[in-house]
C-alpha cells in the first residue's frame, strides 16, 4: 500500500475538512483530526497518533485514464436489497428430488386396488390426474426423445386409462385366467417397440405381442407403427395346482365336488398343452396403414414414465427392477 508521502506525489482535488485555525487541538470532537502540513494547514500530529486515529480520506489522481475512474461509495440499504432478492431467489427454486420422489411414491401407492386403472373410482382417477399433472410440471427430462438411453429397456404398465388395454384386462376377470404382466420393450438403436400382454391359466401361460417401429416427430413424441402381432406359444406350468374355489361375477363357486372331473381334465389339457408348446408362435403380419400410433412422454426419469396417446389416454410405466415395483 502507498505510505502518505508516496501520495503526496500526486495533485489532490479532495482533501479531509481542516478544522478552523482558532479551534486548538485539544476542543477538536471526538475522532476529529488534523490533516499534515503537506496537504494542508492546520495542527501536526505524530506519527504514533496519525497511525491511532486511522484517518478515512479519498485521494483522486488526476489522471483518471491511468489509474480508472472512482469507485463509489456503497449506497445505503442497498445490502439490504441485495439480501432480499437472494431471498426470493431461494424461494422461487424448484421443488427438490425428495420432493419428486414423495410425488411418485403417492402415485405408486395411488394404484392399490385399481388392476392397472381396470377398477379405479372416479375419485381414485381424480387423485391419480393430479398426481400425475403435479409430476409432469417437475419433468427432469423435458426432452425425452433427445435421451432414448433413458427410454430404452424394459417398461412394466402400471396404470393406464386406454379402452384397448382395459378391454384385455377385463378378460382378466373370467374364471382361471389372469393377466399376469403388460410390457413394452423400446430398443433405442433399432428404433423398435413391443407390446406385450402376458396371459395365465390352470395349465399354461401365453402371451399376445406386437412389433412395431418408431420415428422422431419431436422432442417428446414418436410415431408407431405397428407390423406385426404374435400369438406366443403356450407354456405349461410347471405346477398345476387346482384351486377349492373361484370367484366369478363377484360370487364364490367352490370346485371341491368337481374336482375329480376338473384332474381328468387337466391330464387331457396338459397332452394337448405339451403338443401344441412343440410349435412355433403364430406371426401376423400387419399391413394396415392405419395401424399407426402417436406418444407423447410427458415425464421420463431413470425408473418412471408417464406418456399420453391417442383420445388423451395415460399410461404410467415403471422401468423393470425399480424398487417402485415393489408391493
């Protein structure tokens, strides 16, 4: 730092105030001082109490191109202006992960009892709208399609309110049969999407699948085009229990006085079972123009997606070993 006589090298336009010439040293206010004699008239101090009063002057240099222009003194209150906009700052921030996570933990827990949106309520699908609105507004990818390695692998539906879905599930409810799990693997580097419903019975399980491709329309949303749809070759189960009783039409039927028919049956459906499981799956080509589909994913994370499809239906889907899948 430059000592006193270094600056006064340099011309000065402001000085400290030098109290009046009839004024003595000893009626100067508190904290008052005398500015030396080589900037000024006035009393002298000593180097001892020049540097114990720690005088506050401002020096201008005159030549304000080579050494900058003035900095101006802080204005008052404008710390406490600068303290309040951090504070609205802070208070606008996005709602956080844990926040996000809370949210999709009350969805999961939103589709207990629903059959994948088979059985919701009205006031069940109200909840489970606004849950979902509330998720899509926190969006951590908002450009899905610019990030397929998220998209890619395997889904497991979780709730949806699509009529064509719904339908297969309703066949769900019939006597012995089940769905047991609706599926769609994305492969990102082949652009290609399969559809997949898997069906279980008494005696074997099979499944109803589609091929289909995809393209980039945006980046949210994909085209489909579906080729072909596979009727999978039934697998028999590896054990064949056969239940007291089934319900059916919300009535309990109990099977115990039929249940000898119901083994001789069995034994004559597993040799047809065993026969038809030698043969390949049955393709069928599509080739209808009109088999063509649009999604839209309003929310993809690493473990959640929410995408929108024709006549505004929803599906929610959760990647295969999240723990989300855990009842």
């Amino acid at each position: 730092m430059a000592s006193v006589s270094q600056l006064n090298q340099f011309p000065c336009k402001t000085c400290s105030v030098v109290p009046p010439r009839h004024q003595s040293k000893a009626s100067l206010p508190p904290n008052s001082i005398g500015v030396p004699s080589r900037f000024c008239e006035g009393p002298k101090l000593s180097t001892r109490e020049f540097g114990r009063a720690r005088p506050v002057f401002r020096v201008r240099v005159a030549d304000d191109d080579e050494w900058g222009p003035e900095k101006d003194e802080p204005v008052a209150g404008e710390g406490s202006a600068a303290a309040v906009a951090v504070a609205e700052a802070v208070e606008e921030k996005p709602l956080e992960p844990a926040e996000t996570a809370k949210l999709k933990k009350a969805l999961i827990d939103s589709f207990y009892g629903t059959d994948r949106g088979l059985k919701a309520s009205s006031e069940t699908r109200a909840e489970i709208v606004e849950l979902i609105t509330q998720l899509e507004a926190l969006n951590p990818t908002p450009a899905p399609t610019e990030a397929l390695t998220l998209l890619n692998g395997k889904w497991i539906l979780a709730y949806t309110t699509f009529p064509g879905l719904l339908t297969l599930l309703s066949r769900g409810t019939l006597p012995l049969v089940k769905v047991e799990e609706i599926s769609q693997i994305i492969d990102s580097e082949n652009f290609t999407v399969q559809n997949s419903v898997q069906f279980a019975g008494p005696l074997a399980t099979t499944s109803i699948t589609t091929n289909a491709k995809f393209e980039v329309r945006s980046p949210k949303r994909v085209q489909i085009k579906f080729e072909e749809g596979i009727i999978g070759t039934p697998q028999l189960t590896d054990s064949i229990v056969v239940p007291e009783n089934v319900e059916f039409l919300g009535q309990k039927i109990d099977l115990t006085p039929f249940k000898g028919l119901i083994t001789s049956v069995q034994d004559t459906a597993s040799s047809v079972v065993k026969t038809i499981s030698n043969q390949p799956p049955l393709k069928i080509p599509i080739s209808n123009n009109n088999a063509q589909s649009w999604l839209l994913t309003t929310y993809l994370d690493g473990e959640l997606r929410i995408s929108r499809g024709d006549a505004g239906s929803v599906f929610v889907l959760i990647k295969e070993g999240s723990s989300l899948l855990a009842p």
